[in-house]
C-alpha cells in the first residue's frame, strides 16, 4: 500500500471528510486530494499531523504493511515470551513441591487433610516437572550435567530421605529441602533461564 493509499483508507475508516482532514492539519481540501492521488506527498509536519489525527504512528501511515509484520512479530514473541514464562514458574514450583512435599508425607501417620494435601502437591508437582521436562526436550537438547543434576534432584527427594532413617525427623527433612536446592539452583541458572527466558513489557530479558 502507498502513503496516497494508507491516508485514504485511514481517512475512510476513521469516516472523515478530506475538509475535515485539511481543516485540522491546516491546509487546503485540494492539498488533502492530492495526497490521497499521489500527485503530491505531505511534508514531515503534515505527517506528523495526519498521524496524530488518525491516532496511529508515522510509520504505520507511511509502511502499513511493514508495521503490520513487526507488530505481529511482536505478537508473537510476546506470546512466546508469556508461555515460556509460565513453563519456568511451573518447572520450579514442581521441584519445589516435590521437594517439600515428599519429605514432609513421610512424617505422616494415616491419613489425614494435611497428608491428602502433600500427596495433592507432590503430584501436581510431578505432573509440572514431567511436562516442563517434555518441553525442554523440543526446545533443547539435554546436558550430561543436567542429566547429573536431574538424577542427584531425584536422590535428594526420594531416596535420601530412607538413607538418613535414623536422624529425627527435623533433621532428615532439613538436609534433604537443602540437598534438592542445592541442585535446582545450577539447573535454573544453567539451563532453565536460557531456554525459558522472557521479556517484560518494557521489552527487557528476565527470568523469574
């Protein structure tokens, strides 16, 4: 589309007349004409003008179709952005709860509302872990470290706990929560924020 094309069908869309145009930007109805004809363009001012009056950027008025492609691909990446943010808070909230979770359900005899409540959590967190897991492999390929790292995790949260039988219970608990933060921390570092990252609406990288 041609900037003659673009003020035109802006002009239309917004249902105003070429008077009405002229009269805000302050030239002539023939000015307007010609513009909308190509037979003459408007200076930087006029432009300016036009753009503020049909609430849209310069360079959506003079390149509607490139604008349209970056804003799609800022769309897009916004998009991406927003999943891979979720997928990153999922991810750590399933270790998280795994490893609070698991240690916590063996302190406890029969069945109980807080026992219902762990074995709630630790499954939701297993599911996270397994579905964040599942789109890590898409999007990148596993490192013998992280392979390390996942199975160390996996130790600390399931069999250290029978290993450390003896210690109270306190104890146990304690060693195993900081023997898996010691290997969810490198995993989110290393790996997790490189492939999860996001950016803010102030077009910024973050990570959680």
């Amino acid at each position: 589309m041609s900037l003659s094309e673009s003020i035109k069908a802006h002009r239309q869309r917004l249902r105003l007349s070429q008077e009405y145009v002229a009269e805000q930007v302050g030239v002539s109805r023939q000015a307007v004409s010609k513009w909308e004809t190509g037979q003459s363009v408007p200076t930087s001012g006029n432009l300016a003008e036009l753009a503020a009056l049909f609430d849209i950027s310069i360079s959506e008025l003079i390149e509607p179709e490139k604008y349209q492609t970056v804003k799609q691909a800022e769309r897009n990446n916004a998009v991406k952005s927003y999943q891979n943010k979720r997928m990153l808070t999922s991810c750590l909230y399933g270790h998280i709860a795994a490893a609070v979770a698991y240690p916590a359900l063996l302190r406890e005899n029969g069945v109980s509302v807080l026992s219902v409540s762990l074995c709630v959590a630790l499954l939701t967190g297993l599911v996270f872990m397994g579905i964040a897991a599942l789109d890590y492999g898409r999007k990148a390929r596993f490192k013998p470290l992280q392979i390390l790292l996942g199975a160390a995790f996996a130790f600390a949260c399931f069999v250290l706990p029978f290993c450390l039988s003896r210690m109270s219970e306190q104890i146990r608990s304690l060693i195993c929560i900081i023997s898996c933060g010691v290997c969810i921390v490198p995993l989110y570092i290393l790996y997790w924020k490189k492939v999860w990252h996001y950016q803010s609406v102030d077009g910024r990288q973050h990570v959680l």
